[in-house]
C-alpha cells in the first residue's frame, strides 16, 4: 500500500476559554482522500477541532495544510488557502434568494456554475426563492453549495444531516459521497449509517482527546465499541 501525505495534519491541538480547558491535545491526520469522520458524544469538542482548523477557535499546536503551517493565519487566509467550512448551523442568509446567496461566493457565476448545476438541481429551480423559506435540507444544500463554488484542498463539514427528514439525510449523503471523489472532506456526522456509508475513516474524541482512529466500517461493526465509546447503538440512528 501506497502511503500519500495527509492533506491536513494535526499535533498537540489545545483550545482554551478562559478556565475552560476544552481541546487538551488533540493528533490527527486527515488523509488526501476520501471521508474522516470525527465522532464523539455531545460536547467533547469536535466543533470546537474544526474551528480551530479554520481560525476560529483560539488554538495553540500545530497544523499543517499539504504540509505547511497554518495555525497562525487567520481565517480569510486559511479558507484562501484552500479550506471549505461549512459550520453546524448553515448561516445561509435568510433574507437573501438562494441566487443571492451563492452570488455572494461567485458573483460571476452563482446558481450557474457547473457544479451548482450538477449536484443541487433544486436548487436552480429555487433560485430565486428567499433561502430563509426553503427548508432545512434545501438550506444546508445552499451551505454546501456556497462552499464547493471554490477550489477546496479540503471540507470541513459540522453535522450537515443535524435535524433533516430521512429522505433528506440519504440526498445529503449522496452530495457528500459524490464530492469526496474529488475533495477529501472532515466531517462531524452523528448519523453512524451514514457514517458506514459514506466515511473510509474514523477519528473519535473524548473529552477533547483523540480516544480512537481506525477503520469507519470496523467501527460501525463493533457494537460495543461504539456503545463505548459514542454512547449509541446503530438501531436508535436514521436512515442514510
Ligand atoms: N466559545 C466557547 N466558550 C466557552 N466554551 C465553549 C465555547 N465553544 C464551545 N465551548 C465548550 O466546549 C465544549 C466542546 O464543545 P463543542 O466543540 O461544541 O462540542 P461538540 O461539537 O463535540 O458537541 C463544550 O463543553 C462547550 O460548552
Ligand atoms: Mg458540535
């Protein structure tokens, strides 16, 4: 087996707020391909790890992009450099059309870039709809969307499937699934089929530790494993 060099890697990653020790070391690699998903029960600080990727959590260790150093940069430069967000509660601006919207990130091309066109058809039916009606499914395609308008090197995704119909969680994953063909993503997922579906990898925290890495599949397939280590069993979680 080939070994790439990871697309992100991350050492000793410690998050403070005011007392609050909330990241307390934390060591991954993000592989240059495919989907990691970084799981844990609620609060152990998995949004926390991706808004200290992106700058937006104050952060102290290192993480490298494709191999340079990026702890220090501040956000603008960071996402210029190639890393997508797409945070937990979508910030799709509600007063805005889904045109609007996308044309904010791509002012030249919006709603018809071919990417747009391709992965999210509703949303060309819907440009000119306010996004703040749409629902939260048609919203967090308006997130994705907005992101995959630019060349990323890499995703970082917050619970994309948080609160969506079923229905809506299957058309999420095939999205995901379709894009890490091309862009390796990061993506905090509690849907654990979905994480069976979609993800190669896992990366699980524990109060703001790294606890596990290993297999997606393997994971999933270990029942006490996961039990131990998320606090679920599969037959509580949704469709993918
Ligand atoms: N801005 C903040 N200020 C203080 N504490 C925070 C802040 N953001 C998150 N936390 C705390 O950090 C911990 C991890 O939160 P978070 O990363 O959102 O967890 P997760 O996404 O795994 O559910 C929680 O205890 C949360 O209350
Ligand atoms: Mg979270």
């Amino acid at each position: 087996m080939t070994r790439t060099t990871p697309v992100l890697e991350i050492e000793d990653l410690h998050v403070r707020y005011g007392g609050s020790h909330i990241l307390q070391g934390v060591d991954c690699d993000v592989p240059a391909t495919g989907v990691t998903a970084l799981l844990g029960r609620n609060g152990v600080g998995k949004t926390t790890t991706l808004r200290a990727i992106i700058g937006l959590a104050p952060r102290t260790g290192r993480i490298r992009l494709h191999g340079r150093e990026i702890q220090r940069l501040a956000t603008a430069r960071i996402v210029r450099g190639g890393i997508g967000y797409v945070p937990e509660d979508r910030e799709v601006f509600g007063g805005l059309t889904v045109e609007e919207n996308l044309r904010l990130v791509d002012p030249e091309r919006g709603v018809d870039a071919p990417v747009v066109e391709r992965l999210f058809p509703e949303l060309v039916r819907r440009r000119g709809q306010r996004a703040g009606t749409l629902s939260g499914g048609q919203q967090q395609m308006v997130a994705l969307a907005r992101v995959l308008l630019r060349e990323n090197a890499l995703l970082l995704i917050d619970e994309p499937t948080k609160g969506l119909a079923p229905k809506l969680v299957t058309e999420v994953a095939d999205v995901l699934a379709e894009v890490s063909r091309t862009t390796p993503i990061l993506l905090v997922e509690q849907n654990l089929p979905l994480v069976r579906r979609i993800a190669d990898r896992v990366v699980v925290l524990d109060a703001g530790q790294v606890v596990h890495r290993g297999a997606a599949a393997e994971l999933v397939a270990d029942v006490a494993l996961t039990r131990e280590l998320l606090g679920v069993s599969m037959r509580r979680e949704g469709a993918a």
